[in-house]
C-alpha cells in the first residue's frame, strides 16, 4: 500500500514537472484525433489531461507550468477543469468542434477532418450562451465585404451542384425508390443522436425524434411524412435512445445510407430539431422548420419553434453561410499548409 502511494506521488510530481514544456492543455480530445488536432493549432506542445485528474492536481499542474490555455472538444469537459476554469481567472478556455464541411464519411468513423471550429466565448451548437460564430452573425458588416459575398455565392453553388454536406456519404439506395411516387406534399424530419451536445445544449426542452415526427404529422396530416435516420446510429456507432417503430404509422422510415441530395428528391419543407442537415436544406432552397435554436436559426430563414432573444438581425441566406463556412472555422488539407472553404471543397470533389 505504502509503495503504491509512494509511485502515486512521484507519479504525480513528474506530471508536474513535465508540464513545464507543454504549451497548452487539452481535455476530452480523443487519442485519434490528437494528430489531426495538433495540426490545426499553434501550439508545438500539447499536454492532454487525464479524464480522472483531480481538481487540486490540475490547479497545481496549471500554477507550475504557467499555461494559459485550455483546448477542450465541445461541452464534454469533466468538474474538475469547471473548478479550474471558474476560480482561474486568467485561463482561456477554447472549445473545438468539428467545422460544417467536415470529411469524406463520418467522423464515427474516425475520418481526418478537414475543417475545426475554434470558439473562445462558446461553441456554436451551445444556445445557452453567446459562441463567436453568433457574435460574427449579430456584428460583421458583411456589406463592406462584397467580394466575400462573391465568395459565399460562388461556394454555395458549388456545393449544391456537387451535392456536398459535412460528411459526403455516398449513397447505398436512390431515396426515390424508397419514397415511391410524390402524389402529395413531402415532409422530411430528420433524426438526430438524440443524446449529442447539440440536442443537450440547443434545446431549453426535452425532445426527441418521435416529438419531431409526431409534430411534423400533426401540423402536416395530409402530407408524405418520411423520417431519416442519424447515419452514426444506422453504422451502430452511436445509440438511438427513441424507438421509430413507435412512429412507423404516421411515417416512412428511411434506414439506408443516401447523400443529402437523395434524400432531399420531392422534399417541401424540412422538420429537424438542430441538424445541420436543416441549413444544408435552406441551401437547396428547402423550407426549414427548427424546434431546438441552431446556429442557422433566429436570423429570418427559418420557421423557428425556439426564439433566442440575442439574435437581432435578419440575415440572407449568404450571410449566414459567409460567417460560418468562411470566417468561422479553420480549414486544413492533410498534406498540406493551412486551408480554405475552396480547397476542401476541392478535395472533397477529388475523392467522389
């Protein structure tokens, strides 16, 4: 017991120590992301807290090594790093969350990313407060940017003509041989992890994707209601908590894999609770309905169900795509230097 404790310590003091050359910490930053991460940011040296470290260990580890940066992937950082950070008040937290054209297939997967979001005020699918995407939205003066604008266009037309999304699945069934012929208005709601950050934090209520279907029938009785399923719960890599058979009478469940473009055949008007799949939508001319508050929503493109009272401007569709395609996140091609918007969309039409 006592040389248990005693290699607990050194262990301990050694962590410490080594600590002075890191550069930065990072927190919930799985271990195959690590490369890809590093690659993105500044910083040479990168010291990733244990998940069990105590809240008295990493206020030493930060007083001695004098870092003043804490990295941490999303809303997933543990107690202590919240003590740490609150009573703290010279360290600046980063949250990091993958960008919105993000890979040639899933990131479950453990596909590189070609674009990272770096929030130092929040994170973009965090509702609760202001994220420096949405303070991008309520302040840039986009008008004294046209050749931005330009850009925006251009980059838009671009990824609806070559049907590219987040992740650029390709499609294992054509979607209208599954919807059949459109005799009616066509109504898709689209299922989502229903345990991930973005239904947590971007929403003030609970809900599920059974709500989302049960609303879009009762506001929509007289419409082809279809219901998609989340590809990281179809690949089994993440957990469906709602079951669709509870649904399966008032809807076509879809449970093959299909590009956006497949998916969007026929399609009026779109039900999601945060997806971004509900912008990719807005950008192929789809109506929108939003029941939790995404990044996209509260700016005047979409039928919102959620207000978000910090929102006070109303944005074009452009706009809204220029600060979180262009400005917004950190592109990178693998291979090679610092990257833009153009580029990954290159590299994603070169591996289709």
């Amino acid at each position: 017991m006592l040389n248990r404790l005693r290699k607990k310590i050194v262990s301990r003091v050694k962590l410490i120590l080594n600590a002075k050359k890191f550069d930065a910490l990072a927190v919930n930053i799985a271990a195959w992301k690590r490369p890809y991460f590093e690659s993105f940011v500044s910083e040479k040296e990168i010291f990733y807290i244990p998940k069990n470290v105590s809240e008295p260990m990493l206020r030493r580890l930060v007083k001695y090594s004098g870092i003043k940066k804490i990295y941490a992937w999303g809303c997933l950082e543990s107690g202590a790093v919240k003590e740490v950070l609150a009573n703290m008040q010279d360290i600046n937290l980063v949250r990091v969350e993958d960008g919105f054209i993000r890979s040639k297939g899933l990131g479950s997967e453990h596909t590189p990313p070609l674009s990272l979001c770096f929030d130092t005020r929040g994170i973009y699918f965090d509702a609760t407060c202001e994220s420096d995407l949405e303070y991008l939205l309520n302040t840039y003066d986009f008008d004294a940017h046209p050749e931005l604008l330009a850009r925006a266009k251009r980059c838009i037309q671009d990824i609806v003509e070559h049907d590219i999304t987040k992740y650029n699945e390709k499609p294992t069934k054509r979607a209208k041989d599954i919807y059949g012929e459109k005799t009616k208005r066509r109504i898709l709601v689209v299922g989502q992890v229903e345990d991930d950050q973005s239904i947590k934090y971007g929403c003030d209520r609970p809900i599920n994707n059974n709500d989302t279907v049960r609303l879009a029938y009762q506001e929509n009785p007289d419409a082809q209601i279809i219901y998609k399923i989340h590809p990281d719960v179809l690949v089994g890599k993440r957990e469906g908590l709602s079951n669709p058979q509870e649904v399966s009478d008032i809807c076509l469940i879809v449970s093959e894999r299909m590009s956006l473009s497949d998916a969007l055949i026929g399609v009026d008007h779109v039900y999601t609770i945060t997806s971004l799949l509900g912008f990719e939508s807005l950008l192929r001319n789809v109506k929108v309905t939003t029941l939790g508050c995404p990044f996209y929503s509260g700016w005047g493109l979409t039928d919102d169900r959620q207000p978000c009272l910090r929102r006070n401007r109303k944005l074009s569709l452009e706009k809204v795509f220029l600060a979180s395609y262009l400005l917004y996140p950190r592109y990178k091609v693998h291979g090679a230097g610092f990257s833009d918007l153009e580029d990954a969309i290159k590299e994603i039409k070169r591996h289709s």
